[in-house]
C-alpha cells in the first residue's frame, strides 16, 4: 500500500510532511515534533506529533465550547490513548499512543 503524503507549512514557514491534507486552518510549529492545526470558526485545535518517519500524525483533537455564560466543555477526540490522569482541581493528563493513530489513518483513508 502506497502512503498519501501532503507537505505543508506552519505559519513560521516550517515545512512538513503529513499524512493529511488540512484545509482552513492555521498550523502553529509548538516545537520540533508537534504541531497544531487551529480553526478559530469551529473552535477546535488538531494534534499532530513527529513518528520515526518523520511524518507528523494525527493524534487527535480538542474541541472548545461554551454552552452556558458559567458552563465551557473541553472535548478530547483520538484514538489511542494509553493512559488518563484527572487530578482533584484542574490537571488533566493523556498520554497517547502515536502508532495507533498512525494505523486508524492507514485504514481510513480520509482527509480533514
């Protein structure tokens, strides 16, 4: 099986390599081995992490919504988390497992 790959370029000109073509968005550099794809309109930020290939995955999203003046939901979606930690307070942590992305795409075939 042959791998689509796009190349694209964050807002800083950082060129990559992708497995996704994303439209409307705007791609932040966070370091050297993520980058987020922003959508201000549907208030959601796309993940995307380096693999060995050097090829930057999707690992997830987060979407952001106020339902209420008092009430906002923060939504994670993505496939393959290995853990979760919620503490009493604030602190949310969610490790993800960057294989198991990489095949939900080989198997999907889709684009954003």
């Amino acid at each position: 099986m042959t791998a689509r790959i796009s190349m694209l370029e964050t807002i800083d000109g950082k060129q990559f390599k992708t497995r996704y073509y994303i439209q409307d968005r705007m791609l932040v550099s966070l370091k050297e081995d993520v980058i987020i794809a922003v959508k201000s309109k549907s208030s959601s930020i796309f993940v995307l992490i380096k693999n060995e290939d050097g090829i930057f995955d999707y690992v997830g999203n987060i979407q952001i919504d106020k339902e209420t003046p008092t009430l906002a939901e923060i939504f994670i979606d993505t496939k393959g988390i290995t853990s979760s930690k919620i503490s009493v307070g604030s602190n949310v942590t969610v490790q993800l497992d960057i294989e198991a992305s990489k095949k939900f795409k080989e198997k999907t075939f889709f684009d954003f």
